[in-house]
C-alpha cells in the first residue's frame, strides 16, 4: 500500500512538472496583447465605453481561440452588468438656523426629488444587527422625519466599513418610514475627497435581477467642529428643512468576459479556480481625474491593468492546452475601476455554483518599481504560499508580501468580492517594493502607456502567474484559508 501511495504522488509530481515544462510563451504574442489594449484605439478601456467593448470581444476572441469554452447554459463568453449612471442631486439641508449646501458641506449621495418641513432625529449609527442585539432604532418613531446618524458601524467606522455599511443603513432607515437619512461626516479621509468622489457623475450597479436601492433621500453633512451637528439632534425634537431636486439615472451595460477550462480529474474537476483580472481604465481627459496634456489624454492603463489582463489571456492558453487537474474559471472583469463592481456582480450572479468556487488568484497591480520580484497581496492567508514561492523560483523571481499594509489593498481590487463569499481569495501583482514616485509616476497616469513597459519582465511575469494557476489548481490539498482569517466561513 505504501508503495502504491508513493508510487501516485511521484507521477503526480512528474505530471505537474511534465505539463509545466510544456508552457510554451511567445514574448511577441504577450507584447501585442498589451499593445492592442493599452492602444490609443481603446480610449483607455472605461467602463461602458466603446473602447472597453472593444476589449471585451478581443479577451472573446483570445479565449475562443485558445479552445476555452463558454460557461454551461452561456450562448457566448460575455455576462452583460447593468449600471447606472448617477448624477449627484442639488439641494439645501438646513438644521434649525444651520444650513448646509450640496457641494460645500453637504453631499447629496442618492435620491428623488423632495421639499418638505419636518423633525429630526438622531439614531446613534443607524445600525441593527440581531447577533449582537444592536438596535439604534429601538424606541425611535422615524415615519416621515429626516434621520442622522454617524458614519460607519458601532464597531468600525474605517473607510471601507463606512462605504460597505451604506447600501445596508438606508435599507434600515427605509424600512423604518423615514423621508430621508444623512450621516454626519465622521472618516479618516479628507472631506475634499469624498466630495469630489461622491460629488461628481457617478457609475453604480443598476437593478436589474437585484433589490432595488431604497428611494430615500441620502448624504453625507460635514460638522463646522466635531459634535456641533450632533449636540443640537441628541435627545432633542429639532426642526429641519430638505429640498432636494435630482435626475433619473442613465441606464447602460457593459460585460465581463467569462470562460472555462475543465480539469482533468474525475473528481477534482467540479472544483474551481477562478482566475481574475479587471481589462476595465479610467478612460480619457477629465475622466481620468488626473493630470493630461493635449498630446496625451488617454489614460491607455498598460500596467493598470493591462498586464494583468495579458496574463490572464496567457493562462487561458497555456492551460486550455494543458489542463490541470481541477477546473478552471477564467474571468475578465468590468468596472474595477469604479469600486470592483464588475466582479461584485459575477459573485452575486455566478454562472458555476460559488460552492464549487475554491480559490481566487486576481491580477491586478498599479504597475512595478522591480523586475526581480512579484508581489502577492494577501500572501500568508491561504495555504497557497508553498505553490506561489514555486512558481515565482521557477522564473527566477522573488515573492514580495503586500509593499503597504496601511493602505488596505487586499479590499482594493477583485480578489474582495470572492474574499467576502468566503473564498479563498489573493492578487498576484507585478514587483513593487514600496508605494513611491516610481510607481505614482504611472498608476493612474497618461503616462501609463505601452512603450514604457519592459517586455522582457512582462514575460517572466506571465510565466510566473501562469505556473501558480497551474500548481494551485493540481494541488492536492484544497485551497484554504489560514485558520482564524477574518473571511473564513465560521
């Protein structure tokens, strides 16, 4: 019997090895992928653009002609997304003699049209949670009055609990009969920024096949000094004037690009590694948000993400033509760039069970400031470092842990949509030591542009992304994550 054990582990491993010796990557085919779509042609891939359609059928016609198949029951590799585009509301918010201005210190987020006279009232965070017998409405009449709370949740009021805890609190708040919500500014980010985020044109997902969101009024108002809002609402019946006028949103769509490699295991097989990487950018001039010339206004997103994206078209190849032993999910993601929503939606509508899901390898980077190194935001918190370590050594490259931990990167990119389902889920990016001005120089920048990328690593990169998809889906213990990680399904 033990020979027979030992006998099975050593062709495995011979296997494993045989099929990742047979990875043939072509350096030119790699540089064309990333100079067609980090091309003028595309208009810097924005979500819903031309451009980005344009992405989307050449990502099609790469995954057809590497032999991937559609998902079962998919006439075609696009899911379409529905979005919304939103343009921010105007009005005036006016608490006893304290006025507040969309635009100045008020922030007008969602709603409809409304002019009414009423009461306010103050409802701590505005959070209930049965499990921890939280209820800040407890006692609290709201019909028809206007609600304020504080930002975030009574456990956490960090930047993405704030905005993750949105959707939620003015369900509660709706659902209670109130007219209209508002949170009094309370985040660890400069008002100037939310602002010119929340305070501009907007993309957000539409309804269609979801809950549609709430159809009351809510903003974000910022204090003159801390507690000065606050002490006037706290046990108080205050007087409050709301006029709001808005408009409907644009309804549009754009597409992520699915696809499927099956495994080569009886059993293994309806297991599924999804490999993922958003094709979507910022797209041109004032959309970009930062700074362009005449000359250069496209925000053509090479290394963002670009490189990912051509990595991901490298494993659709290498492995439809060398498929591992469990099965494997390829997906191109719309709309990262405006807060993940692409892949938000493919893990709220997947077209494979998400019980069948297993682990999440992304590709996502804000490009690289080191050719000798890749780096795995997340690395530690699966059992996946021992095949990720190989793949990097294999192509003569070094692991790198996440280069800025304070900067919360993990929830910034695809992998946090499988992550918060309670997959196992990292993102493998290009090498970048440290967030400095050799990386700024190009995240986000009309500089970010094919001609300035280094062919050479962008080989080595791939091959390194495409070995760990491959080790991880032959890997015979099941992904998991580290025991005790704040995303594992308790």
């Amino acid at each position: 019997m033990k020979n027979t054990i030992a006998t099975f582990f050593l062709l495995l491993f011979f296997n494993v090895l045989f099929a990742q010796s047979n990875f043939n990557f072509d350096k030119t085919e790699l540089e064309n992928h990333l100079k067609y779509l980090a091309s003028d042609e595309l208009g810097g891939r924005r979500t819903a653009s031309k451009g980005e359609q344009l992405a989307a059928g050449y990502i099609a016609r790469q995954f057809q002609s590497a032999g991937v198949k559609p998902a079962p029951g998919q006439p075609d590799f696009f899911q379409k997304v529905p979005f919304e585009i939103v343009k921010p509301p105007n009005g005036i918010l006016a608490v006893e003699s304290e006025t507040f201005n969309a635009g100045d210190n008020l922030l007008i987020i969602n709603g409809k049209p409304i002019e009414t006279a009423t009461e306010a009232v103050f409802a701590g965070y505005g959070w209930v949670d049965e499990a921890t017998g939280v209820d800040d409405y407890k006692d609290l009449d709201v019909r028809g009055k206007i609600v304020f709370t504080i930002t975030g949740k009574p456990d956490s009021s960090s930047p993405m609990d704030v905005y993750e805890a949105m959707p939620e609190k003015q369900r509660l708040a709706a659902e209670r009969g109130a007219l209209a919500l508002f949170e009094v500014y309370r985040v660890n980010i400069p008002w100037t920024f939310s602002k010119g985020y929340f305070g501009k044109e907007r993309m957000q997902l539409g309804t269609v096949g979801m809950d549609a969101e709430p159809g009351i009024v809510y903003g974000w108002v910022q204090e003159s000094k801390s507690g000065a809002l606050t002490g006037k609402l706290i046990g108080k019946n205050t007087s409050v004037r709301l006029k709001v006028t808005a408009s409907l949103p644009e309804n549009i769509e754009a597409l992520n690009v699915v696809g499927i490699i099956e495994g080569t295991d009886a059993v293994l097989k309806n297991e599924y590694v999804v490999l993922s990487a958003h094709y979507d950018h910022i797209g041109i001039g004032k959309q970009g948000g930062a700074a362009y010339t005449p000359q250069d206004s496209i925000f053509n997103g090479a290394r963002d993400n670009g490189m990912g994206t051509v990595a991901l078209l490298a494993a659709a190849k290498e492995l439809a033509a060398h498929p591992p032993r469990r099965s494997v999910l390829l997906l191109a993601c719309t709309a990262e760039e405006m807060g993940m929503l692409g892949s938000k939606w493919y893990a709220d509508h997947p077209l494979i069970p998400l019980e069948k899901m297993v682990f999440n390898l992304n590709n996502d980077g804000a490009g690289y400031n080191t050719t000798a190194h890749v780096t795995v935001i997340g690395l530690g918190r699966t059992n996946t470092d021992a095949e990720l370590e190989q793949a990097a050594k294999m192509t003569s490259l070094t692991l790198l842990g996440d280069p800025a931990p304070e900067q919360n990167l993990y929830e910034r990119s695809d992998n946090i949509s499988f992550a918060k389902k309670g997959i196992p889920a990292i993102d493998f990016a290009p090498g970048i030591t440290k967030m400095n001005d050799e990386v700024y120089k190009y995240y986000h920048q009309a500089a970010d542009n094919a001609d300035s990328i280094g062919y050479d690593y962008l080989l080595r990169f791939c091959q390194a992304y495409v070995r760990a998809a491959n080790l991880i889906a032959n890997k015979t213990a099941t992904p998991a994550w580290v025991p005790g990680d704040k995303f594992e399904k308790k």
